[in-house]
C-alpha cells in the first residue's frame, strides 16, 4: 500500500469514531515510511470537522517521569486552566508503587474526565507518538480512556515501532482500530518516482532506488532529489548518493534516540555488528536492542542488522561526538579483542578510538599493519602503525615499527616518509647499530639513496658493511638485493660493497622469464621463486624474529629489486619484448598490493622501454601517468626516469614546446650521480639538438661519458653517450671527431644491442666520403631492422633516401621515404612537426644553408613551403630525366660548377636546366628546392621525368 491508501483508510476510521464509535487506533511503523505525514493529516481532518485534537509524543529519556505524555496532551490544548491539577498529579504519581494500584485507578479516572471536560462535548482524538516511549501512569490513563471508549466520539491514537511493545493491554479495547506503515516494495517506489514526475527514470533506477532507501518513502524521496541535482550538473547513470539522502537518513534517526544509539553502535562494530554486541556496548539487554534492530529494519534503514549504503553508516557516526566515538570504539575493540576477532577489525576500532595503545594493542596494531599491507591496504596499515608508535616500546620494537611506517609511506607517496626517516636514523644514531638486522639496514639505506641523502647514504653503508655476521641466508639476501639498488642510485658506493653480484646468466632472458611468472605466483611461492630463498632449507637460517620479513609485502621488495635490475639489463641488450613483459608483470603485482611509487617506478621503466623501441605515443602516455601518480617531490633522484622519457619522446615527434616544459621540473642535483641521470642527461642532449643548441647538447653527452667512465659498472648499453656525441660533432661540422666516436663505438659493438652498432654505421657514414655512404647505410639498416628500433631505422631510410636522391635515383628515393613515412606513422610522429624530414635527418637543413650561394646568385628566399600547402595540392610537374639529376644534386648542396663536374655537363647548361626547374616547381632558391623534392618525392605517382 501506498500512504495515499493508508490515509484514505485514516479517513474512514475517523468517520467512524465521530459516529460514535470510538476506541484505540494503534498506528506501526518505523522512522521516514509516513508516521508522522499521518499524524499531520490526522490533525488537519480534526481541525477542519470541529474536534479536539491533543497531541503529545513518547521520549525514551522521559519513560520515568509520572503522566509526562498526559501534560503534554494537556499543554496541547487551550484549557491552561488544567494545568493546576498536573503539579498534584505528578506528586500523587511520584508515590505510585505497583503495590497501589487503587491510587493510579483514581488518578486515571480524574484524568479522564479533565480530557473530557477539555473537549466540551466536542470529538475528543488523543493523539500520541511513539508511545512505546510512554510513562507507565500516561500510558494506563490512554488505554483506561480508549477502553471506555465505545458509544462515544472519542478516538486514542497512539504510533509505535512495533506491537508488542504495548503489550497484551490493548486488546481489551473494544473498537480497535489498526495501520500498519511499512515500507514500500519495489513496484510502489517506481510509482511514487512516476507520481513526482519522473516516469522516464522509475523504469531505469527504481531496483537501485529501493535496494538503497529499502522502500523508506522518506530516503526514496531523497534519493529522487540528489539524483536530479547530480543529472543537472551533468552527472548520470546510477541512483546518486548525496546530501539530500544522508540529511534524511539522519533526520529519521535523530528524532528517536533510541533508535540512534543502537544505529550508532553499529556504525561502530561495522560488519561485526549483531543485537548482543550492541547490548554490551550500550549496557542494556539484547531484547531491547534486537527489538530496536528490528524496527530499523522494518523501516529500511537497516537489511538484517546491516547498513544498506555506506553512506548510511558514515551518517550514524556523524551523529556522534568525538568523545563518544572514541570511548565507543575503545568498548568494540576490547570486546572483539576478547572473541579473538580478526586483527585488522580490533586495530581499525583502536585507531578510531585514538588511545595510546598498551602492549596488547601494540601486538594487534602490528599484526593488523602487516596484514594489511599484505592485502594492499595500505593506508589502514600506516594508520596502525603510527598508533602502535605512540606507545611505551622497546628500542627494537620502535625500530621495526618505524621501518614499517616508513616502507608503508614511502610505497604511498614517498614525500610523507622522508620525516619518518629522519626519527628512524635518530633512533639509530642513539645507540650502536649492532643489533639491527641486515634486512633493514640494507632498506635503510635504499631509503636515503632514494632521497640522494648521500652523507646518511654513506654512514647506513658503514652499517652494513660492518654488521656482523653476513653468511646467512637472510644477509646475503639482503645484501644482494641492496646491491641492485646501489648500482643504479649511486654506482660509486659499489666500489666497497660487500659480496659479490650475481652470475651474469641471472640476467639472461630464461631468468626474467622465471621472474615474470614468480610476480604472478601465490604469496608462499613468491619468496622460493625470485632469489629472496633460493633453496626452501635455507629458511631455518632465518632467526625468528625477522621471520615477520617472509610476508608478502616483503616478498615483494625482493622481487622489484631484482625485477627493476633485470629490466634495466635487457634494455640495455636490446631485448625489449622480455623486458617490456618483465615491467607488465611488476606492475600487476605492484598494483595487487597497491604501492603506487613500484607502480610509478614500473610504468616509467615501460615507458623507457617503449620510447626506445620507438612507441613514442605509449611511451609518453606510460611516463605522464607515472609522474602524477605521486607528487614530483616524493620521487627523489628517480624523477629522471619519467621526466627523460618525456622530455626524449615528446623531442623525437616535434613537440619542442612539450619536452621544454618537463625540463623545467626541478630535479635535485643529486640525481646526476645515479644512473637515471644518464637518461636525464641523454634526452636533454636530444632537445639542444633539435633547438640547434649543438655545443649545449655535446656537453651533455660528453658528462655522461665522464661520468660512466668513473662508475666501476658498466653502463655504456643503457646510455651509448659516444654516438650522441657523434651526432653533435656533425652538427658543429666536426666529422672527424664524429667518426673517431662512431670507429670507438663500433669496437665496442660486439657487446652491445643491434640498436646502437645500427646508429653507429649511420652517423659514420655521415661522416665518410660520398661513395662509402650508401654501405654503411645498408649495414645500419639492417642492424636496425633486425633489433626491431622503427624511430632509428626511420632515420637511417631518411639518409638513405636522401643519398639515392643526390644521384638521380628518384624511384628508388621515393619508395625509400615510403617505408621512412610509414614508420614515422608508428612511431606517433603523423603530422606533430611542420616537415617529418627534419626530424629524422640529422642537421639536414644546417647542412643545407652552410654551402656557400651558387654561382647562378640564387637569393636566400623564406622557407615556408610545408607538407599541406598549396604547393602540395597543386598538379605535379613533369621534370626530365637530366633535369632531375640537376635538381637533386643542386639540393643537396652542390655549387653549379660542381654539378657540371660531376654530370660532365658546361656550368652554362647547368644554369639552364636549373632556370627551367625554378619556373616548373616555383621556387626561388635551392632551399625551397630541396623542400619542393621531397614532397614531389612523397607523393604518390611523382614523375621522374
């Protein structure tokens, strides 16, 4: 039924009392579902028939107090006259025992006929709310009144949750009249969406509707309200929870304060809520908190004892103080502590109580933190344990506590771990570091590396490689893992480390296989599969106190540590597929624990792969989502990693602008002494280049050389800093230093990815003689197409087109920049640059405006004929055989007298042919004609004579 259907049933009872047949109306039903619109409809058919209605309402906190409802009805009326006999009553009241029950019949039976007298002969309709709340004297004098009832006009109503909560009493009445108020089913809350106007949306969100308001037509109302609000500002699709919900969700739990302390003591225990456990917290009996569950459920502001929505729970414990919060709290977590509840629910009561925990709780605390970092919730666990820190602890117990908190805060957001750090290392600094285990000395001293706090780098390294006893299983663990951070973060420290790497054959791709599967293994396996305990016997060497170290999350540290080391090294080998697939794997085991830096870490080590493999778009996309995972200062030295591969990948496809605004990201000057700072170095070289800054760029490229001839690692793979260089000395018109490094490189090359010898016969053969070019070119392009490096072949057919055209070649010049165009296509470089030439060509343009005029005394003319403009469109010249050679031996840079020489042809005749190309392909100089060529040779179907 519907609350029309029940007032239209109110209607027919009052009719019935007002012809004489009066009695008791008792009304049931729990918060929001339309008592109260009732009550208002009763009082507003009583005033316009001409009856007195008093009304009065029952409080839990006022059940002791004699005939308080009986004043209140009382106090409703214009007869304060009456009031005089209340002080009399109240006294007489005062002194009623069960015992004397022949007092209370005559204080009723006076009682009675002062309401009487009030009416003056008039309907008489008493109308009480929530009168399960009712003294016991009000409560007898009502029932005394409606049982004496029948032949007269007089009507008791009374509303309740429930209706045994007034007993077996009412049945002697001899009209008794009922409305039960329930909620509505799903059918009638699609009605009443349809009744405001809404027939459209009642089909789409009624089911959503009624699972959240439980068919309360209060909440379904308010539900209505913020999903039209959310609609309006643009939001759409599913039932919003908003404002206008939790305020009636609250307003329906504020106006029965009993109903709001069960609510709130739930909200309280959360998902360990039940009618006993509520009792025990608000110490009174489980009947009554299981009657009060079940009115809230009848009302929908509960299912089964269970808050419906989240929403709703955040409402009742908004409802509380926090005084009360916390004291409540503390009462749910000592009673679940002593059922042996799980520990994350006794440690999330606890920090909600906000109490300096006792030894106990620091155990629960503990527990809770590890268990949740192991189920990736991470901030749960920094909550934990920065409760448990404020406890009276041992020295080693503040310490593992402090190295939780600050491996917790820096997998979250590194910038909030470095002041943990700071007490972390004080505590240490108080007394002899003997007694910490090597496990956190070693992620001690990651920690400072990562921030580039380099002189508590080199004190925490002292620890280490002083400790004591480092044949363990657990040491020489810990040292080897710490060893791979070492060697990126700060390669001068490996000079002194304990122990030795491990075999070269660790970082072949058989083993990065391994460790790609042993990411996705479950967490008992996780620690057998990577290294951390290569044989399972060898876990009996652990001691039992750092066996805490075996869970997941540890685990984890292992796995990343040599994850990120293997990464590194297959890049390095050109073995892209097995280390893009090794950064996939990373990330996914990353992300089930939710340590947002491993993730950012693993993103712009895929991102680095890709922009090497020349996948500039994926490149950038993965770099840009790893640098606003976490703020810019929580990055420490690592900020090199995304920011060059922006700053490279945004270079290589034009975006000048783009790559400019990543070099403006401050990075700590730190950060050039790690590897990352070799990238750092490499992709800002790369932009000089490209903004004709050649010297800005060589300097670069030769600190990156410097330094990697100081480090006792080699790292040539990952920054091949003589072929960069290479390029630059061509830019400042230097070949001979550039083939010296080219000739440097290609000695090296047998160790090094195909990649890097492909890039190194290119910049040779740019540096050569005209007719040892095109070989050399030959060999970098195979070298290139086999490693799979589209943006460096890309260039190489660039400079083999471009070879092809200075001889004449024009087809086989076309169909080169062909497969050019189609890799700078898969590459992301479609339409980013005004010419694709330049930015696959090497100092071509600088090249062509350093020859010296034509003696022809062609005039420097403006360069800004582009792909797209209108000399593209129109119809395409037809130039002669002898009038292409011309052509592309004038744009590539050759004087007239030159061509003449080359072609055997008089200077005369070259005048003439290069007339008649001017007035064919409208250009006024050879700029313009080197511009003019390439798209004749770009287009489709271009004659070659």
């Amino acid at each position: 039924m519907g609350l029309t259907d029940y007032q239209s049933e109110l209607r027919d009872i009052l009719a019935t009392a007002a012809n004489g047949n009066g009695g008791l109306l008792q009304v049931i039903g729990g918060p929001g579902v339309g008592k109260t619109t009732l009550l208002g409809s009763l009082k507003r058919r009583a005033a316009v028939s001409g009856a007195v209605c008093l009304t009065a309402s029952g409080f839990a906190d006022d059940t002791a107090i004699p005939f308080n409802v009986v004043e209140q009805l009382i106090r409703s009326s214009t007869a304060t006259g009456a009031l005089d006999v209340v002080a009399r009553w109240r006294a007489a009241g005062e002194r009623y025992a069960e015992a004397e029950h022949d007092l209370l019949r005559s204080l009723v039976r006076e009682i009675s006929d002062v309401l009487h007298r009030i009416a003056g002969g008039r309907q008489l309709i008493l109308a009480v709310d929530d009168a399960e709340h009712a003294d016991y004297p009000s409560l007898m004098c009502l029932l005394h009144i409606a049982r004496h009832a029948s032949g007269t006009r007089t009507l008791v109503v009374m509303t309740s949750g429930q209706t045994h909560h007034l007993g077996t009493r009412i049945h002697s009445c001899h009209h008794l009249y009922k409305i039960d108020i329930g909620t509505l089913p799903e059918s009638e809350v699609g009605r009443l969406l349809e009744g405001h106007g809404h027939a459209d949306l009642a089909d789409r969100v009624r089911a959503s509707c009624h699972a959240i308001s439980g068919g309360n037509p209060r909440l379904v109302k308010a539900l209505l309200r913020d999903h039209l609000a959310a609609a309006r500002s643009g939001a759409g699709g599913e039932v919003t929870v908003g404002a206008e919900f939790r305020e009636s969700y609250r307003r329906s739990l504020l106006c029965h304060q009993a109903l709001l302390q069960v609510a709130q003591a739930l909200a309280v225990l959360g998902p360990y809520g039940s009618p006993w456990r509520v009792a025990s917290l608000l110490e009174y009996g489980a009947e009554r908190a299981s009657r009060a569950m079940d009115l809230l459920n009848s009302a929908g502001l509960l299912e089964d004892g269970r808050f419906r929505h989240p929403a709703a729970r955040s409402v009742a414990l908004e409802t509380l103080t926090a005084e009360d919060r916390a004291l409540l709290s503390a009462k749910a977590a000592e009673l679940l502590y002593t059922e042996g509840a799980d520990p994350i629910a006794v440690a999330e009561l606890l920090v909600a109580a906000d109490k300096t925990p006792d030894q106990k709780g620091v155990a629960v605390l503990w527990q809770a933190a590890q268990k949740n970092l192991d189920e990736g919730c991470t901030e749960d666990a920094i909550a934990s344990l920065r409760l448990a820190d404020r406890a009276d602890l041992s020295r080693r117990e503040h310490m593992d506590i402090l190295m939780a908190l600050v491996g917790a805060l820096w997998s979250s957001n590194p910038a909030t771990a470095e002041p943990e750090l700071d007490r972390l290392l004080a505590e240490i600094r108080a007394e002899p570091p003997a007694d910490i285990p090597e496990q956190y000395q070693c992620f001690l001293l990651f920690m400072v590396l990562w921030f580039g706090r380099y002189a508590d780098a080199e004190e925490t390294f002292k620890w280490s490689s002083g400790s004591g006893d480092a044949d363990t299983a657990s040491s020489m663990a810990a040292l080897r893992v710490t060893r791979q951070w070492v060697t990126f973060l700060k390669p001068m420290l490996i000079h002194d480390f304990p122990g030795q790497d491990g075999p070269d054959g660790e970082v072949d791709g058989l083993w990065a296989a391994n460790l790609e599967h042993g990411l996705q293994l479950s967490v008992d396996e996780l620690g057998m599969e990577i290294g951390h305990l290569q044989d399972p016997r060898q876990v009996a060497h652990f001691s039992p106190d750092t066996m805490h170290l075996l869970s997941p999350s540890n685990h984890f540290w292992f796995a990343y540590a040599y994850a990120c080391r293997i990464v590194w090294a297959l890049a390095a080998r050109g073995e892209s597929e097995a280390a893009d697939r090794l950064c996939v794997a990373l990330f996914a085991a990353a992300d089930k624990l939710n340590m947002k830096t491993p993730c950012a870490v693993a993103l712009s080590m895929r991102a680095y792969i890709r922009c090497r493999h020349g996948d500039f778009t994926t490149a950038i996309d993965l770099a840009g989502t790893a640098l606003r995972s976490i703020p810019p200062r929580g990055w420490g030295v690592a900020i090199g990693l995304p920011l060059s591969v922006l700053v490279a990948a945004h270079t290589a496809i034009g975006r000048l602008d783009e790559a400019q605004r990543y070099l403006h990201y401050w990075v700590p000057k730190e950060m050039f002494d790690s590897v990352v700072g070799l990238e750092y170095l490499r992709a800002r070289g790369q932009y000089c280049l490209a903004t004709n800054r050649p010297y800005a760029a060589l300097n670069d490229f030769m600190v990156s050389g410097m330094l990697i001839d100081q480090w006792p690692v080699d790292f040539g793979d990952l920054a091949p800093w003589r072929i960069d260089a290479a390029e630059a000395y061509l830019r400042v018109h230097e070949p001979a230093e550039a083939k010296r490094l080219a000739l440097e490189e290609l000695k090296l090359s047998p160790d090094r990815p195909l990649s890097t010898r492909g890039r190194a016969l290119r910049i040779l053969a740019m540096a050569e003689d005209p007719d040892k070019r095109r070989l050399l070119l030959y060999q970098s392009a195979k070298c290139l197409r086999e490693q799979g490096d589209r943006y460096e072949l890309a260039r190489t057919l660039a400079e083999l087109s471009q070879d092809y055209l200075s001889t004449g070649e024009t087809q086989q010049a076309r169909t080169t920049w062909h497969e050019t165009q189609k890799l700078m296509d898969e590459c992301g470089m479609s339409a980013q640059h005004e010419s694709r030439r330049e930015l696959v060509v090497d100092g071509a343009e600088s090249r062509g405006r350093s020859q010296p005029p034509d003696e022809a005394g062609e005039s420097e003319g403006s360069d800004d004929d582009a792909p797209g403009t209108a000399a593209e469109s129109a119809e395409q010249p037809v130039l002669s055989e002898a009038e292409w050679r011309v052509a592309t031996l004038a744009a590539s840079g050759m004087t007239n007298r030159q061509i003449a020489k080359s072609l055997y042809i008089t200077v005369s005749t070259v005048e003439q042919h290069l007339t008649r190309i001017y007035r064919k392909l409208s250009v006024g100089n050879r700029q313009e004609l080197s511009r003019r060529l390439w798209l004749l040779i770009g287009a489709t179907g271009a004659s070659s004579g």
